[in-house]
C-alpha cells in the first residue's frame, strides 16, 4: 500500500516491522541496499511518514479477523497529506472496495474538505452498483430538531435526521 501511494515508489523496497525489548521498531529497505538502513523517520519526508502510517492503518483494518465488525471508519485521513498523496489514498481506498478479497469491508471516510469530497464523489460514484454501494452525505444547518444530513449521491431524497 505504501509504494502504491507515494510518488516515487521505486525508491523503496521494503519496510519491515521487528519487536524487541525497547519496543515495535520500523525499518526501511531503501534503494538496492539489502540491510535495514534505519528508521523511516530518518529517511521519509513528514508526507510520506504520514502515508506510511496510513499504509499501515489499512492494511491491519483490512484483516483484521478478530471482531465481526467489518466497517472501517477514518476521520480526515488525508488532512496532513499532500494533493498527490489524497489522489492517491482514494484510489488506493477504491482498489480496497472492489478487490475480490474477503470479507470485504465497509468504509466510512468523513472529511471537511469539500474538494476532497467532491473528488471523493466522482471517483467512487462510478463503482458497480450491482456488487457495490456508494452513498455521499453532507450535513447542512442545525435545528432543534437536529442537524438536516443531505445525500449529495446514493440516495434522492433529504432526510432530516432526528
């Protein structure tokens, strides 16, 4: 998930994860060489650190195996990533959906960032809507009522949630 995120992903080769007795430590593979040559804070961007966390992040949420629950929720994940890397989170996030991996899980991905949104709207609007289900949704106002939920895609009502 990784070196399908960041811009240049030829540069790296692998990432390992080893325990000792300080803790969980990650190592890179970097460039031909064949050792670890250190920590990824040393050798990565602060951009690309935050896609190696994210890479992380939804390779375990992705199988995980040990509750039934198979929804990942995500709260402005790409806030600190750069457009390119946004780009390529969604489309990493698409390939998730539709690959044919089971148990599939169900994503739920809330941003305030409308371009996001948008972008988030063109990208996934055009799965299969016979295998999959998309819904965009948007909260608008407040009331004493509650806040009034807008499906901007999936649905053609509004629907005023109490």
């Amino acid at each position: 998930l990784f070196q399908s995120m960041i811009p240049a992903p030829y540069l790296f080769e692998d990432i390992t994860v080893t325990q000792d007795e300080d803790g969980v430590r990650l190592g890179l593979h970097y460039r031909d060489v064949s050792r670890e040559v250190g920590e990824p804070r040393y050798f990565l961007s602060s951009a690309q650190a935050n896609v190696l966390a994210l890479s992380y992040f939804l390779s375990f949420a992705s199988r995980q195996r040990w509750c039934k629950l198979r929804t990942v929720l995500m709260d402005d994940p790409v806030q600190h990533l750069d457009d390119l890397d946004a780009v390529a989170f969604l489309d990493i996030v698409r390939a998730l959906v539709i690959s044919s991996a089971k148990p599939r899980r169900q994503m739920i991905i809330s941003t305030c960032d409308y371009n996001l949104y948008a972008l988030m709207i063109r990208k996934f609007s055009c799965l299969p809507p016979d295998q999959l289900r998309f819904a965009a949704l948007s909260l608008h106002d407040i009331s004493a009522d509650g806040p009034v939920v807008r499906y901007d895609y999936g649905e053609t009502t509004n629907v005023r949630a109490a």
